[in-house]
C-alpha cells in the first residue's frame, strides 16, 4: 500500500482541443495539509474534479487510498470529503438543516444525524447561528458551513477547492486554523489555492501547478531546496575595510557566485553573499571571515519567502 494517499499519474484531461491538464502527476503523503497552488486556469479544479469522480480523465490514473477513481469512484467517494469552489444553491435551508441534508444523503441514521450535527457546528464555530438560513450567513460563515457538510461523513481525506477565495483577512485566518485543527484529527488536506500567504502559515507540502502540469512539488524544506540554489548570506561588520576583507576572503570560494555591497545602514556595512553549497559550507564561510581577522557584528541568512520562489519557478516556466 502506498504511502500516499492521493496519487496522480500522467493525469491528461482534453476539453476538446484545449488540454486543461497535461500530464500532471502528484503525491499527497497521508496526514499532510498539501497546497494545490497555481495560477487561474492551471488546472487546479479540474484535477479536482476527477479526483472526486465529478470528472473522467482524457487519460492517465487517478487513484485515493491506492483506489481507482475509474475503478471504484463508491469507495473513491466514502473516503474524501469535498469542497467545490462554489457555495451552491442551497440557500432556503437552516444552518443546522443544511448540513441534516448532506448527513441524511450519506445514509447517516436519524438518530445519530442531531449529535452529528452539533459536533459540526460546534467545530466550525457555528453553533450560536443554527437556526439562522444560509442566505443571512456572512461570506466566511457559509465556507465554513460549506467545511462542515464535507466532514459529514467522517472522510480521511478532504479535497478543498479555494476554501479561503474572497474571505477577509480575518475569515482566512479562521479558515486556516480550521485547517489546521482537521490535520491533527488525522485528516489529510488538499487544497487549492492561489494565494501563497495562506500557503506558507500552514502548509506541510505543496505543489505548482501551471498549464496543467506539476512544475514543482514537495515538502516545504524540499521545496525551499529546490527553488532557492542561491542562498543569501548578509555579513554585517563594522567598517568599510572590513568590508573588504570580507569580499577578498570569500570572493574566490567554491560555491561563491557573487559576493554584493549592500547599503551601509546605522553605520554598519553589509555584504550580501550569494552562495550555493550547503550548511557545513556556510559554516565554513562563517568561520574563514573569522580567521582573516574580520569581527562579525552579524551573519544571517535571508529565507525568501514562498511568493518570491513562486514569481521565480512560473516565470522560468513562461519566458
Ligand atoms: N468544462 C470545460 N470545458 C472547456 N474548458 C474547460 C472546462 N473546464 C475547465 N476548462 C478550462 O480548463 C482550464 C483549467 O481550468 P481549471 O478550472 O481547472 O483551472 P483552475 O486552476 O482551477 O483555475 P482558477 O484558479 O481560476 O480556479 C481553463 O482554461 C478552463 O477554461
Ligand atoms: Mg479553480
């Protein structure tokens, strides 16, 4: 049995001529939050759907728990819950008998439906609003609401598309604890997104996507490795000449390919040291500045954050 437990391979999907998705492969290791990032029209919804059965591939496989998608989408089914990117029109409902639906559509037995639903509600920080319809709900409460109907089921496995699309900063940061809070119940988590901020606070794994093929994928520290060969070392010291020194001592070392005067900033003097080698490497810098004689006020390593990585990978892709 494989670790994990969403795989594609060579996943085609052809709308016609147009081809949406190209060849994608990807692995979702169990218990990961797993960020789907790409572009609009990438092929995140699209790869979604023919993980949930809505879609059948033009080609290649698609498998949940190591099942089929085309040989048993009933089990494919049972195992995930599914978040689509619309709300859907189920606005003439209750709260509480909104997700009394989706339970009583999974055959899950009236008697055990009213427990059910206040243990949804209760997690998705709803309980006070069960009466309310779903219409009066604000944006952030019904993609909760939304979160709370996929667990009906008590799935392994959530598929979310967009879960935090045009919610304010506060409503996705509640999504994103929510997240959070379903990983430690053992749920595994992919989803969409196009906002990399919401990727970087919690996800374990991501992939890119672009033009419906995986472009990069990983955990967060592969990931890091993968689209980051420079590393950017700043030495702060104290004076121009020390500055120097610095530039003359490392200059020539392997893994070195370029070494930058930063703006001198409160009177200290900065250089930036692009560099490729690996940390036993970077000690090795650390301490050959030291023993050309040079006091090192301070040495840091600038961690780019995933937006610039991102930029970096599509626009390798485009140009
Ligand atoms: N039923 C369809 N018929 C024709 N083309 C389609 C269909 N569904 C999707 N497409 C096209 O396939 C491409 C991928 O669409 P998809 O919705 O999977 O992208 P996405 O990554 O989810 O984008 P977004 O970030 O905008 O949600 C788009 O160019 C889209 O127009
Ligand atoms: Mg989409």
């Amino acid at each position: 049995m494989s670790e994990f437990i969403i795989e594609t391979h060579d996943l085609v999907k052809k709308f016609g001529n147009f081809t949406a998705v190209n060849g994608l492969s990807l692995q979702v290791p169990v218990g990961s939050i797993y960020g789907f990032v790409g572009p609009n029209g990438a092929g995140k919804t699209t790869t979604m759907r023919i993980l949930t059965t809505l879609t059948r591939p033009t080609s290649g496989g698609a498998f949940i728990n190591g099942v089929s998608v085309l040989d048993d989408p009933r089990a494919v089914r049972r195992a995930i819950g599914y978040m689509p990117d619309e709300f859907g029109v189920y606005d003439d409902m209750r709260a509480w008998e909104y997700l009394d639906f989706f339970a009583s559509c999974y055959d899950i037995p009236l008697a055990e439906r009213k427990k059910l639903i206040d243990d949804l509600l209760a997690l998705v920080d709803l309980s006070h609003r069960r009466e309310d319809m779903v219409d009066k709900l604000s944006r952030g409460m019904k993609q909760r609401l939304s979160l709370a109907r996929t667990l009906a089921h008590d799935p392994s496995v959530l598929i979310l598309d967009e879960p935090a699309s045009g919610l304010d900063p506060r409503a996705r940061v509640e999504i994103r604890e929510l997240l959070v809070e379903l990983a430690k119940m053992g749920k595994t988590i992919f989803f969409s997104t196009h906002i990399l901020a919401d990727v970087s606070e919690i996800c374990t794994h991501i992939g890119i996507v672009e033009a419906g093929q995986i472009i990069a994928q990983g955990s967060m520290d592969e990931m890091r490795a993968q689209l980051q060969p420079h590393r950017e070392i700043t030495v702060t010291v104290r004076d121009a000449e020390a500055a120097e020194t610095v530039k003359r001592t490392v200059g020539g070392l392997t893994g070195v390919v370029n070494v930058v005067d930063l703006e001198a900033k409160g009177g200290r003097y900065r250089v930036r040291i692009d560099y490729t080698g690996d940390d036993d490497g970077v000690a090795a810098l650390n301490a050959s500045i030291n023993n050309a004689g040079v006091s090192i006020l301070g040495f840091t390593e600038e961690t780019k954050d995933l937006e610039a990585m991102f930029m970096r990978v599509t626009k390798g892709i485009v140009t």
